[in-house]
C-alpha cells in the first residue's frame, strides 16, 4: 500500500504530558511531514499544533478528558466547547466513561455521548469516542459500539494508550473484525493501540477501520521518511 494511502488513515498521536514544547513541536511536526490525515494533541498543545499543520492537508485533532473519561458531563462538554472555541478543530478524541460502561449505565453513557456529539456537530466538527477495549469484555464491547451509535458518535475507538492492565492488546485484528461486523456501516471504527508497523496497519485498513492511531514513535516506520 503507497504511503500516501497509509498516511491518510493515521491519527499521528503527540500526547505524552512530560514532553516539553520543543519536543512537542518536533513530534507534531512529523506528522505533519509524513502527511498525516491529522495530528492529535492534548488541548494545552493546541496552538503550537496549529502553527505546525498551517498550510497543510493534515488536520487537528485533540482529545478530551484523557485519559481516564471520569469526569462528569458537565466538565466534558465544557472541556469540549473550550476546545472548540480555539478554532479550526477537525476532530476531537473523548473518552467514555468505560467504568459505567461496566456497571452496564448505558442510558448515562449515551446521555454523555450526546450531549459531546451535540456540541461537536453544531460546530461542524467530527467526535470519536474511546471505549478502552481493554478494560472490557467483548459483551461490554458490543455494548459500548450501541451506545455509540445511539449517542450519534461519528467513531468508536479502542484504546486511549494508557490503560495499564494485565490484557493490553489494543487494536486486536480479532477484535476490530468483531467491532467493524457489529457496527454494521453505522459508525465507524478507529483502531488504536499496538499499532505499531505497516503489516499491521495494512490488516486493520482490510479488516474495515476508517482510522488508526499510531504513536509518535511508530509513524514515521509505518509510513517512511519521504511520502510523496
């Protein structure tokens, strides 16, 4: 698969929070270079992202209450708005609450989701929702890919990258061909975590993701320094 082909896929992630702005900056900046379909950065990182993608096809996308998803609704969407008021958002990454999504609190899992995705779309901009699939079982999975639906989320997403337990396994090609066969075409699936080469970047892309997230320190392997 051309290289071009692969960098439109990726979500080129910039989110660990020791990294000074130089490093920031190096990091967005790869992205950017290998032509990514977007960057994505922590909200304090929203500027200097800015000031990377201007004049390029690479696009912003940030996330919202990362890592955990354990703030209330109210601190959510106003994480949210604050976000987009910056301007020229693509996209934003949040994180559902995968502990009430355990104790099978559907209706306030959708409840939050909506009221992301109302925010989101009044203002034109793509919301996708991370699960933490490792923290779950395949029934809450399925489970989590309903209330995405329902809650009008444009994606669902595997992992956040910081979920420590004793089951990491992120974007599982299995379990990406379950959620792609279970979203049925009404949402799409963004597949994040241990991606980390282009063999399986390429399985994921033939198993039906619409996007992947690929660590900083993976991209430029998957894609390659030049990506004409």
């Amino acid at each position: 698969m051309e290289s071009k082909v692969l960098a439109s896929y990726i979500d080129h992630a910039v989110l660990d929070p020791a990294m000074t702005i130089e490093e920031l900056k190096n990091q967005i900046m790869i992205g950017v270079e290998c032509k990514c379909k977007t960057v994505c950065v922590n909200p304090d990182a929203i500027d200097l992202a800015k000031s990377c993608i201007e004049g390029t096809e690479t696009k912003l996308c940030v996330v919202c209450d990362f890592p955990f998803g354990s703030s209330n609704k109210a601190s959510k969407v106003a994480q949210c708005q604050a976000i987009i008021d910056k301007g020229d958002i693509f996209e934003i990454d949040m994180v559902a609450n995968y502990g009430l999504i355990k104790s099978k609190e559907y209706d306030q899992v959708i409840d939050e989701i909506q009221a992301m995705s109302d925010v989101c779309h009044q203002n034109n901009v793509g919301l996708k929702v991370i699960v933490e699939t490792d923290a779950l079982t395949i029934d809450e999975v399925k489970a989590s890919i309903e209330c995405c639906v329902q809650g009008q989320a444009d994606f669902i997403k595997t992992s956040t990258g910081y979920f420590k337990g004793e089951h990491i396994v992120g974007a599982d090609p299995e379990l990406i061909k379950m959620m792609v066969k279970e979203a049925k075409g009404r949402i799409k699936v963004k597949g994040s975590g241990c991606v980390r080469s282009q063999e399986r970047l390429e399985e994921l892309i033939a198993l039906g993701i619409d996007r992947a997230g690929v660590g900083c320190g993976s991209t430029r392997k998957i894609v390659g320094e030049n990506n004409e």
